[in-house]
C-alpha cells in the first residue's frame, strides 16, 4: 500500500517522557540511537522499537484541552499525512531524498 506523508519531528530521550526533538537520527533493527525507556520490562522488547504519532491526533486532542505537544506522548517519529488506520503488520515505510 503506498502511504504519502512527512516527518514533523524526531524524539527522543534518555527515559520517560516528553521524548526532544532531535535534527536526525540513525535508526537501528532494536531503536533509535539515544533513546532509551525507564521501563525496559514493557518498553523497547523485540517489536517495539520506534513509535509514531500523528500531528492530525495531536491536534485533536489538543482540540479537547490536552495540553500536548510533538513528543509529548513518547511518540519517536511526530508525523503529518500518514493515515494510520490504513498501515498494517508488515508495511514498508521509507524515506526519500
């Protein structure tokens, strides 16, 4: 499936959350370098490696009070354009030049 969108921003943290914006990163099989978790028992297993979160949510939520902000859910990857809904178990995603 051909997915169209954008990076708004990169995040990340030592442990805990809100994860900072970063200017680039390298992303490894098991994370994002410099990124870490406090609870390593249920955060950054196999499978669990980088998180995504929408500005189109962000804005939502926002829009219901929450004081939110890129980062400010863990998220590692903040995007714009990506419909979630539609991604499934085994999609590619990359980047372009």
């Amino acid at each position: 499936m051909n997915h169209s969108g954008r990076i708004v921003q990169i995040n990340i943290s030592p442990g805990g959350v809100p994860k900072h914006p970063i200017v680039q990163a390298r992303v490894t099989f098991d994370r994002i370098e410099g990124d870490s978790w406090n609870d390593t028992g249920h955060h950054g297993l196999p499978g669990q490696a980088i998180c995504l979160l929408s500005m189109e949510l962000i804005a939502e939520l926002q829009a219901e009070g929450y004081p939110l902000f890129p980062g400010a859910l863990g998220e590692n990857f903040t995007t714009v354009g990506i419909d979630y809904r539609q991604i499934r178990p085994g999609d590619m995603m990359e980047s372009l030049p």
